[in-house]
C-alpha cells in the first residue's frame, strides 16, 4: 500500500488536509466561533493558519508570471471508496495514479470537496470545488484543484454522492462499484501553479498547488447535494506575500 511507503509525519499531514478526520479536529469549524478566523487561536498546532505567509487559497487573478506548467496526469480506475469527514465528503483511491510536475511524481491519495470554491478567479468562486491530494515518495505533497460550475450531472461525482452517508462515518468501500478520477477532471490540463498551505488545520506549508484554469460540470442536484451533506466549508482567500503564482498562457 501506498501508505505504508509514507513517513508517519507526512502521512499524518496528508490525512489532516481533510476537515474533521479525527476527532482533536473537532475543535475547528466554519462558525463564527471556531471558523477560519479563529483557526490560529484554537490550538498551538494550528498557528500557521493565522501567523503563516504561504497560506491557501488565493486568489489566482494575483499571478504575477505566466507559463505553461508541464503537467501529467496518470490516473486509473479503481475501487469506490468513500466516507463522510463531518465536515467534507472524501473519496479514497487505491495505489497506482499519479501526478508529474516539475520532474516530481506524486501519488493520488484522495479526493475531498467544498462549496463553495476556495481559490478565486479574480473574486469569482465556483459552487464545488474537488482538491485532488498527492504525496511524493519523498513526503512532498500536491494537490490538485478542480472547479465545478453548475451544467450536466457528472458520473463519477454520482457514485461517490450515492455512497456518502448522511453522517460522520468511517471510510467503506462499495462492493462491485469502481471510480475513475479522470471523470472529474476537464480536458484541458492548464493550471495555475504556486506553493501554499493545507486549506484546514493545521494549515501546513509546502504545498505544491496546482489549479485547473478550465472547471467542468456537475448538476444542481449534485452541487445541492454536497451544500446539503457540507455546509459552506470554505476558507477565504490569504493574501499572496509576494509568492510567484503561474498563470497558463
């Protein structure tokens, strides 16, 4: 497995960059008592969120230098696996899919989603956002964001809606039910591309972003049925501290 081949560190990042997994996560929210305002002062461990200056989202109109980042993506079809974190919905995949870029490759982890959007185009923010989360060999991680705008229901989205419970649950596998990554992903594999943070505590940096610049679709009812099983779970955009963001030309 996969896992087995992560440090205990990294893997213990890698499973904190999805809301409320365990449960010293629950002290944090989206209220207006323990919401991302108050993420830094609910905990020493999570003084990144409120003292860091690479922290995400951003707002991607800031990109200050543009370029076409080399990108891969080499995922498979693979068991449907899927759970409810309390405060986001997360697809688990088994070993085998990738992502290459900058010479790294890392390997897929999971899916998890918010509503709305986190990054921003320029103020805009999308209704559903999925956050694609790798790990390289070597501990680094990546995510990649894909953006969902309101047009035909997507079937891979389908699956793991039919999955989640309506509660906090542990990760279940679907009998007989497999997913394929490459469904929630648009063709066009242009992205936006800078070094930020884990969205939820403990906000850690070091983070290689990468952002799909094309969004693809997913239903009302599907957008409607993650607002349902969320609740906004969205941080606001941080400031830029003069990092280099890369737009595609």
């Amino acid at each position: 497995m996969i896992y087995r081949r992560i440090s205990g560190t990294v893997m213990a990042a890698l499973l904190l960059s999805s809301p409320a997994l365990a449960e010293h996560h629950q002290a944090y929210g989206y209220g207006a008592d323990n919401g991302p305002e108050k993420w830094g002062q609910l905990a020493d461990k999570y003084a990144l969120c409120e003292k860091g200056d690479m922290q995400s989202p951003i707002d991607l109109a800031g990109a200050n230098a543009m370029g076409n980042v080399a990108l891969t993506v080499d995922y498979e079809t693979g068991p449907l696996t899927v759970s409810n974190k309390g405060l986001t919905i997360q697809a688990d995949f088994a070993p085998g899919s990738t992502m290459t870029s900058g010479g790294m490759a890392f390997n897929l982890i999971q899916i998890h989603f918010h509503t709305p959007s986190e990054h921003a185009i320029s103020g805009k923010r999308y209704p559903l956002t999925g956050h694609f989360v790798h790990a390289t060999e070597g501990g680094k991680l990546g995510v990649l964001g894909v953006m969902f705008e309101e047009g035909a229901a997507n079937a891979e989205l389908a699956k793991i809606l039919a999955a989640a419970p309506a509660g906090k649950s542990e990760p279940a596998t679907v009998a007989g039910q497999t997913i394929d990554p490459n469904g929630m992903l648009p063709a066009d594999r242009s992205v936006y591309r800078y070094m930020g943070s884990l969205t939820t505590p403990p906000c850690s940096e070091g983070v290689n972003w990468h952002v799909l610049n094309a969004p693809i679709t997913a239903s009302a009812e599907q957008i409607a049925a993650f607002e349902k099983l969320m609740g906004d779970n969205a941080r606001p955009v941080r400031a830029l501290n003069n990092r280099l963001v890369v737009a595609p030309e």
